[in-house]
C-alpha cells in the first residue's frame, strides 16, 4: 500500500488574529503526543464559524508539503511564513495534491480510518492568516485548496504514523476535476457535476452546491 510520511499533526481553539482581531481557528498548534480521532470531533481542535466550518463530513483538514513549496515558489519574499499547519490543517503530508485524489478514497491515520469527501473552499481569512494579500486569490487560481475527510472509524494517530492509501471506491470523481467545474469552470460539465453529486462519499454541503449549479 502506498504511504505518506507525516510532517505535522495540528488542532486548535478559536482565537483573535491580525490586526483586526479576527476570531477565527484557522490558526492552529503542534500537537506533540496523540491526536484524537473521533467521529465528529478531533481533541482539542473546533470550528468556530460552523455555518462554513465543521461537521461530521468535515473532521479532519488535509494539506501538503507539495502545496507549500508551490507557494513558496510564487510568494519566495514570504517563503518563511508557509510552514506545516499555517494554512489551517490538522495534517500535513509530505506528498499529494489534489490531482493525486479522488473523492471518496480512503485512508489508514494512526488506528483511524478516514474517507476524502470534499476539497477545502478557500475563504479570504487566508490572506488574513499570512498577512498579506493574495494568497486566496492564488490558491483559488491553482485549485491548491487542500481537502477534508470523515472518520469511518475511531482511533488516534501519531508524527510517528504514515498517512496509508487503503482504497479507490470511486475513481471517476477525481479531486481537481470536482474542484474545477464547481468553482472554476464558466461552462459545467454538468453530467459530470450530476453523476458526482450521487456520489455516496460527497459530502452533504458539496452535493446542496451543486444542486444550485444543476
């Protein structure tokens, strides 16, 4: 089976950011022993706009070390602020992007099992976590938003663990296509957007955003 090395493990309570002092969870800490995988939680961690954030097709936030060089790459006079677990997530990988995925694989984490339900849809407190603007704008440019998963099954996990692909139940539904005709393509692929939306594995608010598409 093929595994991805665990670079950080995050959670974090929301807290006042910027300037502004914005109140948002974006901004999360290391965890340093067990991260605590439950069906609709993880410890210590929360969401605190849960209008846009949270629930139970939404328990842990997947980004990469391959999303940060890309940025890295395109803002190098603020490489140093593109670090594991600044853009949100509660996983950070070594490898894989969204064109790496599909909607509905599943994985192994510690001794939980996760299933991928949607791509992240970034929001502009991105630009307010890094400090400067343009990175939302960049982000939703590429596709790089990152993605979700539900848990299936209970457990917890470690930095000493790997991120281990299980299964492809659905390979028709791949990640950067999904996230392309819901918000970057003018002209739907709307049979597609129709077979994705009864996908069993998409998570309920993607399928109410394609609905309003269709």
């Amino acid at each position: 089976m093929q595994s991805f090395k665990i670079e950080g493990l995050f959670v974090g309570r929301a807290k006042e950011i910027g300037p502004n002092r914005f109140v948002t969870a974006i901004a999360k800490d290391p965890v340093v022993d067990k991260l605590i995988i439950k069906c609709d939680s993880l410890e210590g961690d929360e969401s605190h706009n849960l209008k846009f954030h949270g629930g139970p097709d939404r328990v842990i936030h997947h980004y990469s070390l391959e999303q940060y060089e890309y940025l890295k790459s395109v803002f190098p006079q603020h490489k140093e602020l593109f670090v594991p677990g600044s853009y949100g997530e509660n996983i950070t990988t070594d490898k894989l992007t969204e064109k790496d995925l599909c909607i509905g694989d599943i994985f192994k984490l510690g001794s939980s099992t996760l299933q991928l339900t949607e791509g992240r849809k970034p929001c502009g407190t991105i630009d307010i976590k890094y400090g400067f603007k343009g990175v939302l704008k960049e982000i939703v440019r590429s596709g790089r938003y990152g993605w979700f998963y539900k848990v299936l099954e209970e457990g917890e996990a470690s930095l000493s663990d790997e991120l281990v692909f299980v299964d492809r139940p659905y390979p028709s539904f791949s990640l950067d296509k999904s996230i392309y005709e819901i918000f970057q393509n003018k002209k739907k692929d709307l049979k597609f957007l129709i077979e994705l939306s009864n996908c069993p594995a998409l998570s309920s608010r993607w399928k109410e955003r394609i609905l309003k598409l269709t």
